[in-house]
C-alpha cells in the first residue's frame, strides 16, 4: 500500500511527540539517550530534535567545560517555558492562584483572604483581581496560559457548577468556568477542593507511592477524595467521596466537639478555637484530650466506611487541622482498629493550604499533555535568542 504525503507528515508528528515526552520530566539528554527512550534511530532523533528546537519545545544547554578529550555531546531539554498553566483555589476564606510552568515548577503564587459570606460575584470579582495580580507580577497575558483548573468547595457536575451543595453563598448558581472562559482562550475545568487535594498527595505530597489513597480533608468542613487505580473518581455525578452529607457518619458535627470544649476562650473563632484545644492536649489538658477523643471517634466512623468500601492502601490526612496531626493520627488510628478489617497506613500531609491549588495544577498539566498528544496544540512561539 502507497504510503502518502499524509501520512508522513502525521508520522513525522508522532515521532516528534515521542521525543517531547522522552524529554519532559527527565534531566537534559543526549540524541543517544533520546533514541533509547523514543525507541527511534538516532540520525532520526538528531533530525526531529533540531525541529522541536526551531518550534519553541525544545533548547539547547550547552556543554559545560570538561576535562575529558573532545567536545562533550550536546545536551537538550524540554522547554518548560513554552507555555503556562494556572492552579487555582477558590475557598470560604481564601483565593489561592499558583502559576506553573510545563514541567510544574512553580512560577508565582498570590494569595488573598476571602470574605466567607462573600456573594458569588464578589467572590468571582475577587478571583479576577488575584489572577491580574499573578499575571503581572510575571510578566505575561491571559494568551501566555494554556489551561485553568479551578479548585471549588462542593462536589462539581458535568458543567462546573456545584449545583447539589456548597457552603459559599449563592455558589450553586455561579458559574466560574463560564466567568474565566471570558478572559482565557485555553481550557477551564473546575473540580471538587477534595478531590483536587487528593491529586496533589499523589503529584507531590506524601502519598507519591500509592495508587489507592483515601485523602481526609479536615477541618471545620471534613471531605475526602478518592484516588483509585491511579486515577481519581468523581463519581456519576461528581459527589463520589461525599460520605460527610450522611449524617449517621457524624462529620457534619465532629468539628462540634473541639469548638466546645470547656477553657476554650470564649471570643475564640472557629478555627482558632480548634487550635486551642490540639495545643492544650498536647499539654496535657483532660478535657481537650476528651474532646480530641470525641472529634476522632466520629471522623472515624466516614473514614472507615471508605476504608471497608474501597481498601486504601493509604488515607492521607490533610486540610486545616493537619498541621495537628500529631495529636490526632494515634486516636484516630486506635478508632480505626476497631471498625476496620485492615488498617492502611496513615500519614499527615505536608502540603498544608497549598494543596487544592498545586492539585489544580497537576489537572491543568494534564489537559495540556492531552491536547499536546492529540496534536490539539500549535506549535509555541520560539525563545528569543
């Protein structure tokens, strides 16, 4: 069978789609060590790497001095320049945009307080003034970002919207993927905070190891995010993981315990009444001990449910009260024991509020690597020599 120009051309494409993904993640190569990975000849990847080069998706680094005999073997990285995607959380008390590059190196990261009755356009008006901010303080446009991932409380449908729950005001009828499209041309999704949170464990957080993870949002709201197989579930209709909503699990009311603790100071917030009580039990208060007890005994009854449904082999606990993990992982480790057949490891996240964005960015990346290998994105525009 003629093979025809056609054809060529989209095998050319192919070829020099393998030789980008042997670059991305990996160290600078040589052309021998591009051809071993691609699984190409090498006067093949010589050709196709001087064309990534003149596209914009490859450099050069040039060869440091060496000792040894010879001109040392040109060495060639991906571009992580060539394009920029943007991570972003939209939370009851904070905005958290963070600004990547391709290979996921964190570029700017701009954060601001929210008001927690803030209405949907306020809100969104809010997200715009910390994007500008982002923006400007690197330099770039809204054309400079390839893909937006928007971290939102609330299980997320098909559409974006958070049309079943959410505990931002009005947030059911907004629609921020719709409200960010007007400003970015590249793709904007919008995912669940947990389910977001879940992704950066596995990306980058203490769960890089794991392909079955159970991830424990904590705080005054509990959630959790399901990654199975490697792959995170959303679920039918986007509300896999949102055991909380049943009320015989008891999260609703777990954060209840800590908040009422006797000693708490009376003009204590939420959040910092909770604080009060993970210090003062590790000091060695009885009642603060009690309530940390209490608030363990409930948040395990949801954690074990998931546990005995879908056999982690890590739940990661994370959100607000992880920088207290210390006082929480061994009675909430003990309850356990009680309800589950086998216990997966538990582990306390380090990313702290950090992690629904850095998830955002990992889901923004991926939409970037499928478009890149579905041959949906030009070619970027080359450095500036």
């Amino acid at each position: 069978m003629a093979t025809t120009g056609t054809d060529m051309s989209r095998m050319r494409e192919m070829n020099q789609l393998s030789i980008v993904s042997a670059l991305r993640g990996n160290p600078p190569s040589t052309v021998t060590e591009l051809a071993g990975r691609a699984g190409l000849s090498r006067p093949a990847v010589d050709v196709l790497v001087q064309g990534l080069v003149a596209d914009g998706w490859a450099e050069v680094e040039e060869p440091k001095a060496s000792s040894v005999v010879g001109r040392p073997a040109r060495r060639y990285r991906f571009r992580a320049t060539a394009g920029h995607v943007l991570g972003i959380d939209i939370g009851v008390h904070k905005i958290l945009v963070v600004l990547s590059d391709l290979e996921g190196h964190l570029v700017r990261t701009v954060r601001s307080p929210a008001d927690p009755g803030a209405a949907p356009e306020a809100r969104l008006a809010a997200v715009d003034r910390v994007i500008d901010e982002v923006l400007h303080g690197a330099g770039m446009a809204p054309a400079d970002i390839w893909a937006v991932t928007v971290g939102v409380t609330g299980p997320v449908d098909g559409s974006g919207r958070t049309s079943l729950s959410s505990p931002l005001p009005g947030w059911s009828e907004a629609d921020p993927a719709a409200h960010l499209a007007a400003r970015f041309s590249c793709p904007v999704q919008v995912e669940n905070d947990c389910k977001l949170a879940a992704v950066a464990e596995r990306w980058t957080g203490v769960a890089q190891d794991a392909d079955d993870i159970v991830y424990l949002l904590a705080g005054l709201r509990t959630g959790a995010g399901l990654i199975l197989d490697g792959t995170l579930r959303r679920g039918h209709g986007g509300a896999a993981g949102e055991i909380g909503a049943l009320k015989a699990v008891r999260w609703l009311s777990a954060p209840d315990h800590l908040q009422s603790c006797p000693g708490v100071p009376a003009t204590a917030a939420p959040g910092d009444a909770a604080a009060w009580v993970f210090q003062a039990a590790r000091d060695g208060d009885r009642n603060a001990r009690t309530a940390v007890r209490r608030y363990t005994r409930d948040l395990a009854v949801g954690v074990a449910a998931l546990v005995l449904a879908l056999d982690p082999q890590v739940v990661v606990y994370g959100g607000g009260f992880s920088r207290s993990a210390d006082v929480v992982l061994g009675p909430l480790h003990r309850e356990l024991t009680k309800h589950c057949l086998r216990l997966p490891e538990l582990r306390a996240s380090t990313l702290g509020d950090e992690s629904v964005a850095l998830g955002a960015v990992r889901l923004a990346l991926d939409e970037v690597d499928r478009r890149l290998l579905s041959d949906a994105l030009a070619a970027p525009t080359a450095p500036r020599r």
